[in-house]
C-alpha cells in the first residue's frame, strides 16, 4: 500500500468521481436477512463500539489508506459510511487534506474520548477515516467460521 507524503493532488480527478451518499446506498450489495448480525468494530482503548463492518467504505477503490501529516507522523485509516460510537470534535479543515475536495474534522471515541480518526466533509458527501491501530475488530461469529 503507498504511503502519500503530501496532499493528494495528483488524485484530485479521481475523488470527483466519488459516488454520492445515496448513490453508494445504492451500490451497496444487499445483505441477507437469515445472515447473522456482524459484531462492531471497537475501541481499542475502551472497547466502545464504533462502527459494523457493514459500515465499510470504499474510497478512490480502496477501504484502507496510509497517509503521512504534515509533523510526518504516519497513519493507517479504514473508512466508514456510518461511525455511530465516534464523536467529531473541532471546527473542520481543508489544511492538508489527504482527500482533495473535502474537509477533515477531529473524531474521538464517544466513549473514552481517546482520537479514533477523521470526519471528512465535502458540499454532498461525508464519511469517517478511522485510525487503524486504534481499532479492534470483534471477529466473526463462532457459527460463521
């Protein structure tokens, strides 16, 4: 996975093409409904649920990005439709977004308050970048394996 050491300009053209909200619900495949409900994505911290893996998000074609801050502190995000346990925090910003287009806001755990990832905001869009490292993921079902 590369890892982008400024903003990304050069995929401006590409985060355009970014579907809507309404048009990625549309996209999204339906799910049965005898499937067992998926356990929450957590806080690593706290253990606060913040997300399902129905939740997941594909952004620029991928779900899970690596970016670098302007201090070059390195971080894994996955992205998130809905972050349901995750509180933004702060005013937004578009300094250094690694999303072209979009505004970025803290988000911390509704919890523990601990800094779980980004809100990234565009005119008809949003979605969650969630730190990687501060994430636990619950597994699956004992049934499902």
């Amino acid at each position: 996975m590369p890892v982008h050491t400024e903003p990304l300009r050069h995929l401006k053209t590409r985060t355009q093409q970014l579907p809507s909200t309404a048009e990625r619900d549309k996209l999204a495949p339906q799910r049965e409904q005898h499937a067992l409900p998926e356990l929450p994505i957590r806080c690593a911290a706290c253990g606060h649920p913040l997300a399902t893996p129905d939740d997941a998000l594909t952004i620029n074609g991928e779900h899970q990005h690596t970016f670098i801050n302007p201090a070059g502190v390195v971080f894994e995000i996955r992205c998130f439709i809905r972050a349901l346990g995750v509180s933004p925090v702060g005013a937004s910003s578009d300094y250094w977004s690694w999303f072209p287009g979009y505004r970025w806001q803290l988000c911390n755990c509704g919890n523990c308050a601990i800094h779980i990832g980004w809100l990234f905001i565009a005119a008809d869009d949003r979605f969650y970048g969630l730190i990687c490292g501060a994430l636990h993921d619950s597994g699956v079902h004992e049934a499902q394996r």
